[in-house]
C-alpha cells in the first residue's frame, strides 16, 4: 500500500513539474515578421546610421525573453553590399564561422537594443565595419557608390533540440551615387500637453508632462531620430527659449521620441526652488529632427500648458467676469476650481468658500476647531469655518457636508462672516428691500437676509428673494438652491466691499 501511495506521488510531482514548466517556458514561435521601415543616412564621412522599426510581434519575443518566458536569443543581422557587387551576408556570433571582424557590429541582440516609443531602432556602421583593411578615419565615398543594406532576425533556441528562426529580409536601403532620398522639411507640434506636479521621495515637487505624438511625426521618425525638447518659465518671466538655444533646453533621453518627460527644474539649474502655491508654471514642447547636411528641422511648440488650475470648465454668461476676478483674488476654493460652476454648491463647497473669503479679507489664517465635533466630516475647512462662527452644524455631531444650501442660508453665513472680519462695520438693515415672498424667510434668517439685500451682495429677482423651497413642487425642483457660480458672486462681492 505504502509503495501505491508513493508511486501515486511521484506520478503527481511530475505531473505538476511538467504544468510549472509549461508556464515557466512559453512555446518559440516558429514565424518571424521581418524589420520594417529601414533607413540609412550618414552621420559624418565615415559613419552610416542603419535604422528600422520593429514590428509589435518582434518587441513582444523581446519581452517574453527578458521576462524569461523564452529561453532563446533574438538577433538582429545587417546585410550590404556595394554598387553591384555581392551580399556579404552577416552570420551570428553563434556560427562557427563568424569571425568578430567582417561581420563586428553587423549584428546585435535585440534585448539590448534601444527602442524609442514607437519601437524604432538603429545602429551605426563605420567604415572598417565593412572592409578591415580600412582604418577609423577612412571616409565613404557617395559620390562614387552606392551601399546597400537589409536586415533580418534570427531567434535561436538555448536548447539542441529547436531549429533556429530566421525572418524574411527586410526592404532594401541606400546611401550615394543612385540612392533616392525623401528630406524631412516640416515637423507638427506635439499635441494635447498636460503638466502633473508630481513629488519625489523627499517631498519635493517636480513636474510630469504628457502630450500626444501626431501620425505625421510618427512617420517621420521612421527615417530619421525625431525628438522633443522642452521650453519652460515661471510667472511672466522670460521663456528658456528666449535665452538658450534649443540644443542646450532639457529634452529627450538618448534622443528617443516619447511622448512624456519629467522636469525637475531645480536640477536643472533653471531655478532655485519650486514653490507651487506662490509661482505658475508654464510649459511647452516642440520637436526637433537633425538631418545629416542641413539645418535641423524644428516643429511649432505644442500648447501651453501650466500648474495653474482653470477656475471652471462651465459657467454662465453673466458670472464668468466675476469668477475670473474671484479668480484672480484667491477667492474660489482648490476643491471646485475647474468645476461646473452652473451646478448648486454644498455645505462642505460652501464652508471652504466662506474661509477664503475670510482669509484674504482679514489677511489672517483661520484655525480649525479642536476636537472635531462632527462625525461625518474631517474636512479642515469646515473646522475653521465652525471655530469662526460662519456656520454651525446640522445637529451636535453632524454637519452634512453634502446637503445643497439655499439662499437664506447663503446670506445668514454671508452676514456673519462679515460681522467677524469687520466687527465695526454698520449693521442696520434700514432701507433694506421688502420682498413680496418674505413671509417665507425663516425668523433666524431675516435679518441676515435684509442686511445682504441692502448690501446688493444678495439680489432679488422680480420682487421675490426666493429664500428656499415651500412647496413639494419647489422641493423637487431645487428651488431656491444656491448654485456655485452665484455663491463665488456673492463671496465676490463682500470681499470688494469690505476687503479693499
């Protein structure tokens, strides 16, 4: 029985060894797709720059083998010839008749290779790469010859069981006397720049930037290296761009094309510091290509794009001129800039509104009420407003962060808020309007609601203050609701009045 139960074992193990080498070890492909895409231009007398684009199946054979999936080689191996004259056809390090010189750099493995976002590649090709008997400082001779290349790839198993790979050649590539070659002479801007603040292990800020790469660039690119560089400034000072060449602007690494970088500009020597809350960032990125004898080829800058947020992404028509002056005085909180400004503000939005308006009047920083005597909030701006007396909560340990506030609220916490940052200010409500609907304002409300109409900070419309919803009708309408843009107005205008 005992000799059963360890046969039943061992036919498990190696059951289950079997299924672990299965998933360690993926099956070779038997088929290869061939380089795409080659290139060749000079890069001086005595250099060719050799380049191709890999197909997507190639860069995931590449993977496959780094991840250790494959146990195989994949190589590259470069073909030329001169004028008319034969193939030299390359052979991998691997054959026995490879000889390290003839055939020197006329192959490579392709796990090493550099690979730009579009997974194009390159090497180069000296002149003694294609006779030994020439020395480093021997030159090309284009106007006499023509030199032709090709390339495939090679997939070679680790093991003696499996057949080597080869790829069908790629298309055929010239430089001299009759080779036809199509100049690069315009560039499209990158598109669509964002900019992220980002921080690093330290807790210092840098910058991530994104942007989109057009298909024209991307077509570019596969004949000659297109890359990026970037123009930067803070606040209205000068662009980098109008005080360094761009060869000198932070750019692309190895030259690669991408379509992300980050910036740090304090390693850069561009500035001493980053200070997001006191300085705007701005940035911009264009694209550069250098063919061989001309002038390099230089895009138009994508948009700019900066660390300032936007104040709104929707507003109406008559709040938009004072959104962008409640803007440009600090008055709209962080948590609602670049929100829709047409949709009702909350508890919470409002609260953090009120301490803003209170901090930039006063010029004093609120304090947060300590210990929290709510549950359903955390929020520090709620605190402060709290501990100020600008708002109070919905019961003795809930401030409903989340409830929609109407007009009457809107103008009690208004007048309040004043009464703290201007104690000595007139707080009569004679001459105040009368509203043809101020039965419906709540006897705690009045004459907070009197006062702010006396004001104009709070206006009326058609004789009526609409102070909240009455009816079920009004309810499920959101009568009365304060939405943010109205509220900002409001904020607005209190600081012109009593903050100036």
């Amino acid at each position: 029985m005992a000799k059963k139960y360890l046969a039943f074992i061992m036919v498990i193990t190696l059951v289950l060894s079997g299924i672990l080498y299965v998933f360690a070890e993926g099956t070779l492909p038997t088929f290869l797709e061939k380089p795409q895409d080659i290139t060749i231009r000079s890069e001086g007398a005595s250099q060719f720059n050799l380049r191709w684009t890999n197909p997507e199946s190639i860069m995931k054979i590449v993977k496959n083998i780094e991840d250790g999936e494959y146990k195989a080689d994949l190589t590259y191996l470069v073909d030329w010839k001169k004028n008319d004259g034969s193939w030299n056809v390359a052979i991998p390090s691997s054959h026995p008749n490879w000889d390290g010189n003839i055939h020197g750099y006329f192959s490579g493995n392709m796990p090493n290779v550099m690979f730009d976002e579009r997974s194009a590649a390159e090497t180069m090709i000296i002149t003694w790469y294609l006779d030994p008997a020439l020395g480093p400082d021997s030159t090309y001779d284009l106007v006499n010859n023509t030199y032709y290349f090709r390339v495939r790839y090679l997939l070679e198993p680790d093991d003696d069981k499996s057949e080597p790979v080869y790829s069908s050649y790629s298309e055929v590539a010239a430089i001299g006397k009759n080779a036809i070659f199509a100049a690069i002479t315009k560039l499209d801007a990158p598109q669509d720049l964002k900019v992220e603040i980002k921080k690093d292990s330290g807790g210092k800020p840098y910058f991530r930037l994104d942007w989109v790469i057009p298909e024209s660039v991307t077509d570019a690119n596969k004949q000659l290296p297109v890359y990026h560089f970037i123009d930067f400034k803070v606040g209205n000072g000068k662009w980098l761009s109008e005080t360094t060449k761009w060869d000198a602007m932070p750019g692309a690494v190895a030259n690669l094309l991408a379509s992300s970088d980050t910036l740090n500009p304090v390693e850069k020597n561009l500035v001493d510091k980053v200070v997001i809350e006191e300085n705007i960032y701005y940035f911009r990125v264009a694209y550069v290509c250098e063919p061989t004898m001309d002038n390099p080829v230089i895009s138009a800058y994508s948009n700019t794009a900066s660390t300032k947020i936007q104040a709104y992404s929707d507003a109406s028509a008559w709040a938009k001129p004072e959104l962008d002056e409640a803007d440009k005085n600090g008055l709209i909180p962080d948590s609602i800039k670049g929100a829709d400004m047409t949709k009702p503000i909350t508890r919470e939005e409002f609260a953090e509104l009120a301490v803003k308006l209170y901090e930039k009047t006063t010029g004093k920083t609120a304090l947060e009420a300590l210990p929290n005597p709510f549950t359903d909030t955390k929020n520090p701006e709620i605190l402060k407003a709290y501990k100020l007396g600008i708002t109070t909560g919905t019961s003795a340990t809930t401030f409903t962060p989340n409830e929609r506030i109407n007009r009457e609220q809107v103008a009690s916490m208004l007048s309040r808020a004043i009464r703290i940052m201007v104690p000595g200010a007139d707080f009569s409500t004679a001459g105040a309007p009368t509203f043809s609907d101020q039965k419906n304002i709540s006897s705690w409300a009045l004459e907070h609601v009197k006062y702010m109409s006396k004001l104009e900070i709070i206006k009326g419309t058609d004789g009526k203050f609409m102070p909240k919803a009455v009816t079920t009708a009004e309810i499920a309408s959101g009568y009365a609701n304060t939405t943010r843009e109205q509220a900002i107005a409001m904020s607005l205008r209190t600081f012109n009045r009593f903050g100036k």
